[in-house]
C-alpha cells in the first residue's frame, strides 16, 4: 500500500503548486517594473537615503547645529558651519552648512540623525541604489542631498544671488 | 571668623560666619542653582533661582544672599522650590527665542542646563517673543538682545573685576536691557570677560560666532604665549586640512593663576597660528632669492655649512639668538647646542628685565620671590614703573582684585598717572627716569631733590610698616636699582619681589642660562663644573652679547648665526645688509624682517603647536601642550636636535633619552578632551615611563630639574596642570650687566611683538579703536 501513500503524497505537494498558480503575484517586479523606483514598493517609514530639506521659501532647512554629527553612531556625518550674510543667504537662521557630507561607507541608517535634528532638515527618503564600485562615491555632498527647490515657488522662492548665476541641477 | 553651624537637607554643615548660604551648601556637595550669583561679584539677586526654604521664615529665600546664622535649617529640595524655579525658568523662556541650535552658546548654556532640570517643557504664554536685532559692539563682542535673561553678571564682571564700567543698563523692570558705554559700541579693554561670564548666548565672541559648537572640539589647557603673566588658556581646536586649527580660546578652566580672568591676547590672539602665510617649508637661498626646498635638504645644508664653519673659523666665530617665546626645554636644549655642539658663549637673548641682576640680589634669600596667585592674598602692593593694565593685564587684575575683595592696601610709584592709581591708597607720580632714584632712596638713602622729600619718606614709613608686601618693579629699575630695593625689601617683614618681564618666557630664558656669561640658573661660567661634568665641554671664555654679535656681524667676525624665533632686524631697527657675511639660519612663524634676509629659513611651530612648559615673570612654571597643528612646521626643539644630528654630534648626549621616563608614542589612555591623561600624569611622576624618543622635552626637563635647583618642583602638580612656583634663591649667583643691554618692548594691551602683528583680531581691534566716532544712535 506503500505505492498509493506515496502519490497521495506527491499529489497534495503538487496541488499547493497548482493552487497558487491560480493566485495574484506577490513578488515586486523590481527593477522592471514602472515608475521612478522601477517597481519597488517602500513603506511611508523607509529609512533611504537622506534628504536635505528646503523651507517654503527655498532656503536650505539646515542650520548647521551639529547635532545629527553628533547623535550618529557611526560617526558619517561631516559638517562645516558658516555665517550667513546679507549678500549670501543661504538657510532662515545666522548660520548654514558650507560643508555637509555623509558617508554613506560608514552610515547604518539609524535615523538617529532625523531625530536629533531641530529643524527637520535632514529626513530620509527612499532612495537605495548607492552601490557602486567607487568608494569615494559613497561621501555625499551637500548638493547631492539638497532637495529640489520648490519649483512651484517660481519667481517667489528666495536664492542667493550666487546660486541663481550657477543654477545647479540636483539629483532626484 | 568664629564658625556657625547650620543644618541643610539635614546635613550639618560648618562654615565661618559671613559665608553666604549658597557657598556654605556648595561645601556639603548641594548645588543651589543661579543665574546672577557669581563668585567674587557683588551681590545681585535678581534671578530668583536660587530659592531655598528657611525654617522659620515666611517665604522662600534667596540663598545668594542670605548669611548663614548659627542653628538655621535649610531645605534646598522641596515641592514649594521646585515650583518656584519652574515659574523663573519659564518666565526667562518667556521671551528667550528658542534658537540653540544656531546659538554658540548651545550645549554650555546654563540656562539650557536649568531648563533640562528645573523646567517645564512647555510655556502658559501664548504672546509672540519681542525680536530685535543682534547688535555688533566691537569687533569681538557681539550682542544678541532678545537672548539676555538679565543676570548682570557682565555689567558688574566690566565694573567690578575689570574696573573697565563699558556695560550698563537701561530702563528699568522688564524693559531693562544691557547697554555699551559708547550708546552703540563699546570703547574697553576687549577682554572679552562679558562673553566668559555670560550664562546665555546674548554676547558672543567676535571670533568665535558661528564657527562650531562645543562637543565637536577638543579642549586643551595650555599656557598663553603672548605676555609674561602666563595666564592658563584653554585652546578649543578642531581638524582642518592643514592640521589642527584652533577656533577659540578661553577660560572654561578655572585653575591656573589667572582664575577667571583672560585678556584680549589670551582669548583672541591665537589667530597669529592660523594664517596662511605662515611658513610651512623650509626656505634655502639660492642665487640671492629664498627658495623651498624639503626639510632634508635643508637640515643638511645647515648642518654641513655649520660644522665646516666650526672646523675652519672656531666657535667664537659663531653665534646663537634665542627667544622670549620658546618653551624652557628649548631654551636649555639652544644653550646647551651652542656651548656643546656649536662650542661658543655666543648666546643672548633680547633681554626685557634684568633678571640676571634679579637672581644676583637674591642669591641665598629663601622664598624672596611672590607668585601670580600672591598678589591676589598679599596684604600689602608695591609697584614701581610699569603699567600693568596695558602690559601686566594678570597683574593689574589681581592687584584691583586684591584692593577690591581683601582690601590690600597698594602704593604706586611711577612717572605716568598710570590706571592702577585709581586702586591706590598712595600714589606718588615721579619724574621719568627717576625710578632707580627711588630705589636708591627706599635702600636707605636721602632725597636729592627736595620736590618730592615729604610725599617719599612718607611713604618709606608707611611701607616699613607693612608686613607680607609684595613689590613688583618693571624694567626701569636694572641693575644695582633691583640690589637696593632688594635691600629695602629685607627691611619689611616677609617682602616679597616681582620682577617684570615682557613676553611668554623671557623668565624662561633667563632662568635656563640664555645668557653669554651665565649658565642655567643663572650660574657664573667660571662655576660651571657641574655643567662640564654633565656635558662633557663648556668653552670657557664669556660670549658676546646681542649687540656684541651684531657689531661682530658688522666687522665680518660673525660667521655663522643661528636666530631662533627672533627678530633682531625690527627690533633693533638694524640695516638688513648687517648680516650679510654672516651665514644666517632663522627659525621662525612668518617670513619676519630677519628671516627675509636669512639664507636658510626653517619654519616653526609657535607655543600652541609644542609641549613642554613656560615659567612666568613671576617665576611659576607651567605645563604647556600642543593644540594646533600646521603641517609642514616642526618643533625649535626637534630643528636643534635634527641639526646637532646633521653636524655629527652624538643626539644621546645633548638629548639624554632612553634613560629617563617617557615614551611619547602618540597614544593616548583614553583621556577625555580638556582632562590631564590621568595615567601617564601618574607614571611620569612616579618616572616609570620609557623615554624613547629624541624629540621628548621631558627628557630635557629631566636634566633641568637635575642641574638647576630652584626647578626641583613637583612634577605631579607640574604634569596635571598646575603652576608650580621656582625658587630663585636655590640657582647660582647671577650677574650684574650692562643696564643697556636691557631693551623692554614697550607692548600694549593689543600688542605682541612679531606675533601680535600677524593677529588679524588685535589688529582689527586696534583699527576699530582707532577710527572716527560712529554718530550716536538712540540704544533702542
């Protein structure tokens, strides 16, 4: 009778497989699939890459506090602070990063950073595809991590004289 | 002062009566929190944080000013208190913005402190906060208005501790604000002890604003390089791409000498070490033009011509200038290169006091001599000559603090109507040039000219009856002046003398036999066997002086001269051709007068980027630790050591390493920043560290505290950071020389030297002082 229990065997294994061809597709269609982030799918809560942000008027968000620098635990974040003037106005408070850098060798996206920061200025987004064969592509700079300037601002938002001379193009 | 006994959180406390309550907690270990109470200041009590419960009294007190009477009971942790300081503290964050993280006062904030402890995380006041413009008042001290909670420390810290009055206040109630003496700047001595004192960021640092934040430096406590009082700064330095560069100086730590206290020089003047023009490649001369060249090649080709020099023209044909700003390790190790390696007496140094003549007038007097911290318990001042509020900013703080708090009693002496007179209870105005008169006279002798004879032998009386006085002389009395007084001094009762000297380490200098005729410690060359034992030679003959190196130069008898951080050339306005037929190597900062006309300049690394230690004018040696760092300097120590190497001279024997105990291997035993690296403070002082190293300084100060006597102190104390007093008595007899070869440079409060010209923040401050009246503005 040994023979019958076996394919009862193979048969309730192979009816599972039938059954769930019958089922919708789980998987994501990554990287084929459509959009920006070419089918992956992100929890609004996504720890990715960080995004410098912008306030209502374009002005960078980042006073140059030091405190995500100093709450990160692996020690990847690297800041330069300078005076604003009048002339060059580059966040809402006296003082601005010239130099922001985090290296993404070093980063374990904690998200402690986001949490020190009192102006939340720096915020995860969803990026992720930072391989690369290059590790000194890995140190991102301030303009990698800026946000995009409101566009719907237009003429309203406020730049400095230099950066409207150099208009940069940014990274989405 | 009888003792009371009083009972706080049921603790028995014990203090002579008079304290004050808060100071009589502070004993038994309980904070009591304040914003206005500050040592040493008069009473304010306007914050209100200091609030404790008294038994038997109806309402809560204020324990900065409340006296300590004998059986009280204090409560300082209750529910009625901690209500109370809650209250205060939102009433301050009423109207203090919310700006810590761009304020430099963020993370060393007391009221941030007092907010994480006492406060309320969230405001009844629903109002907007009254913004106004941060005011710029000086070009280091900036005022940001809306952040002043109103503690007046920094009115009563400018009147009182500086007797400078640049701060008061306008209105009243809640429309006070502080206010600067010129309606919208300040005219003052810069000292920048407002922003210090300051427990908020409502003034900050002209040259510190905005730079970094406190946690993200290192701290490190070292001696200031600029004038002879040796005040103990604290360097906060951070990376930079050419090393270590320093971003503020202050006072965070209280221990040295100078207490609270720090001038303009001391908190601002590091910024000489940041320039880039700083000399950061050794320079050759090459067809008549300075070219750079690697540091080998350029020690070698010094250390080649000198030893070819040595052989052919001798070492009388060669000499050596030492500095007022090297640590006391290089000024040993320089002499001691001169007389061993470079085999010559010709060694000299700008002299700024006498203190060979000092140390011969005192020769064999036991504890003649007053340290910093003296002058602020001594009952009793003499100064004659000098003006220490613009030369002696240390001095001139103690002696008014002194006069303020213990109610010395100072008698001034000197030809200008100097500031000081203001705390003076005798001030007598003499002629210029008459100080050594004056000497003559307190010695014992009589008035020549009768102008004067009432007001002198008054005073004489007064001053014999004195007991403890301290007499501090500047560079006027030289000589047989500084044996006279010496001789008056032995008729006062436990007298004591300062004698005042220029810069960083012109003491140093002079202790360590920078001298042509006098060894370290001021021993006579004729004494010296204890040195030719330990060195193996001495030359015999007494060397040339300054000037006499200089006129032998002229004559083309000076053939080789080695200047380290000097500047002959502008200090004695000489013609930059002088040293023309004289193989000239200057080791200095910047391209100076002297270096221009060098032909191998090799660049050094200035106080703040070495160790080893200073000693003051007033003769306390202090520890002195590498802050900055500028790549491509190296130590004056290591450029002699690498030189002697290069002309064939065994290193061993001029540095005695492998012997002592230290290995300097760069490693660090987990000290946190600004803290003494308790471990290897131990081991040095126990001698149980390895020294491996040829570029040690303690190595060297090893064979100084062996060879000169008055520098056996404690090496524990030394290494952990404190001043330690040197006894001129123990060293030998000293020498009387040419009154002429003297030459006092005369700095100001906003000068210092060749270093204080490459500081953008003195200039700067100068060049504000200078300029045209501003129009006045209404303050609000």
């Amino acid at each position: 009778m040994s023979v019958i229990k076996d394919i009862s065997e193979v048969a309730k294994g192979m009816g599972i497989t039938f059954m769930e061809m019958f089922q919708p597709t789980v998987v994501e269609n990554y990287p084929d699939g459509p959009g920006i982030f070419k089918g992956a799918k992100f929890q609004e809560r996504f720890r990715g890459m960080h995004v410098l942000q912008r306030d209502e008027n374009g002005l960078e968000k980042c006073v140059a506090c030091f405190l995500c620098a100093a709450a990160c635990p692996s020690n990847c974040i690297y800041i330069e602070a300078a005076e604003n003037t009048a002339e060059k106005r580059v966040s809402g408070a006296e003082r601005y990063a010239e130099v922001y850098n985090i290296d993404y060798n070093r980063c374990i996206f904690c998200g402690y950073c986001v949490e020190a920061c009192p102006t939340d200025a720096i915020t995860h987004g969803h990026g992720f595809e930072v391989a690369t064969f290059n590790v000194g592509a890995l140190v991102y700079r301030k303009e990698q991590l800026l946000a995009i300037k409101p566009a719907q601002m237009g003429d309203n938002a406020v730049f400095n004289k230099q950066e409207m001379e150099t208009q940069r193009v940014l990274p989405g | 002062m009888p003792d009371v006994n009083i009972t706080v959180d049921g603790k028995k406390v014990t203090a002579p009566a008079g304290t004050l309550l808060i100071e009589a907690c502070k004993t038994v270990g309980i904070e009591v929190p304040a914003f206005c109470y500050y040592p040493g200041l008069s009473l304010q009590g306007a914050c209100r944080m200091c609030l404790v419960k008294v038994e038997k009294m109806p309402k809560l007190q204020t324990a900065c000013t409340t006296v300590i009477s004998e059986g009280m009971a204090v409560t300082t942790d209750h529910e009625e208190i901690h209500q109370a300081r809650k209250s205060m503290v939102e009433l301050l964050l009423g109207n203090h913005p919310l700006d810590c993280p761009v304020c430099d006062a963020g993370g060393e904030c007391e009221l941030q402190d007092m907010t994480f402890s006492y406060g309320a995380s969230e405001s009844k006041y629903t109002e907007a906060k009254n913004h106004k413009e941060e005011q710029q008042w000086s070009p280091v001290v900036f005022f940001d208005r809306p952040r002043c909670i109103l503690c007046y420390r920094c009115v009563r810290v400018c009147d009182e501790a500086m007797d400078v009055a640049a701060l008061g206040i306008q209105n009243r109630g809640s429309g006070s604000v502080i206010a600067p003496n010129m309606g919208d700047h300040l005219d003052c001595e810069e000292c920048g002890m407002c922003i210090d004192i300051c427990p908020v960021g409502a003034l900050t640092s002209g040259a510190y604003r905005y730079k970094t934040r406190p946690w993200e430096m290192n701290h490190v406590a070292t001696a200031c390089t600029h004038c002879g009082d040796g005040c103990k700064t604290t360097l906060g330095v951070r990376r930079s791409e050419t090393g270590m560069e320093i971003v503020r100086g202050d006072n965070r730590d209280k221990s040295g000498p100078n207490g609270d206290f720090l001038c303009v020089k001391g908190r601002y003047a590091f910024d000489f070490a940041n320039r880039t023009d700083r000399l950061t490649q050794p320079l050759v001369r090459r067809n008549g033009k300075l070219v750079p060249v690697t540091w080998d090649e350029a020690l070698t080709y010094v250390g080649q011509k000198l030893a070819e020099i040595r052989s052919q023209s001798g070492g009388a044909s060669m000499g050596v200038i030492g500095s007022n700003r090297t640590t006391n390790e290089e000024n040993y190790l320089l002499q001691k290169f001169a007389r061993v390696v470079l085999q010559t007496n010709n060694i000299d140094h700008q002299r700024t006091a006498d203190f060979a003549a000092f140390a011969a007038a005192l020769a064999g007097r036991p504890d003649a001599t007053a340290s910093a911290r003296e002058v602020f318990d001594a009952p009793a001042i003499l100064l004659i000559g000098n003006d220490p509020t613009e030369q002696h900013p240390l001095l001139a703080y103690q002696i008014r603090n002194n006069v303020r708090l213990h109610k010395a009693r100072l008698y001034v002496v000197n030809s200008e109507s100097v500031k000081l007179r203001r705390q003076a209870t005798l001030f007598s105005q003499i002629p210029s040039g008459s100080e050594a008169a004056f000497a003559a006279f307190l010695a014992g002798g009589d008035v020549a000219n009768g102008a004067n004879r009432d007001e002198w032998n008054a005073l004489r009386d007064q001053l014999r009856k004195e007991t403890g006085l301290v007499i501090a002389f500047g560079s006027e009395l030289r000589g047989a002046s500084i044996a006279s007084l010496n001789k008056f001094a032995l008729s006062v009762q436990g007298a004591k003398l300062i004698c005042l000297a220029d810069y960083a380490n012109s003491r140093g200098a002079a202790d360590m036999g920078v001298y042509p005729d006098l060894l370290p410690g001021y021993v006579p060359l004729i004494q010296g066997s204890k040195f030719k034992a330990e060195w193996g030679t001495l030359p015999d003959a007494a060397g040339l002086t300054l000037p006499g190196m200089v006129d032998a130069a002229k004559s083309c008898k000076l053939k080789a001269l080695l200047v380290v951080g000097a500047n002959p050339v502008f200090r004695m306005k000489l013609d930059p051709a002088t040293f023309a037929n004289s193989f000239l190597v200057v080791q200095d900062l910047f391209l100076s007068e002297t270096a221009a006309v060098a032909d191998v300049v090799l660049p050094a690394a200035s106080a703040y980027e070495k160790s080893g230690t200073f000693t003051n004018t007033y003769g306390d040696v202090q520890l002195v630790k590498q802050a900055g760092e500028i790549t491509g300097t190296k130590s004056d120590f290591e450029i002699i050591v690498r030189i002697a190497e290069r002309m064939g001279y065994d290193v061993a024997k001029l540095v005695p390493f492998g012997s002592g105990s230290r290995a300097d291997m760069g490693q660090s035993r987990g000290a946190q920043s600004g803290e003494a690296d308790r471990h290897a403070v131990w081991l040095e002082a126990q001698g149980l560290e390895l020294k491996m190293n040829p570029f040690d300084p303690t190595a060297v100060f090893d064979e100084i505290q062996r060879l000169v006597p008055g520098y056996q102190v404690s090496r524990l104390n030394l290494m952990a950071g404190n001043d330690q007093h040197t006894r001129l008595d123990q060293n030998g007899g000293g020498a009387v020389g040419d009154p002429a070869l003297i030459q006092p440079a005369n700095d100001g409060l906003f000068s210092s030297g060749s270093t204080g010209r490459y500081s953008k923040t003195l200039n700067t401050v100068m060049e504000n002082r200078n300029r045209v009246e501003m129009p006045k503005v209404a303050a609000d």
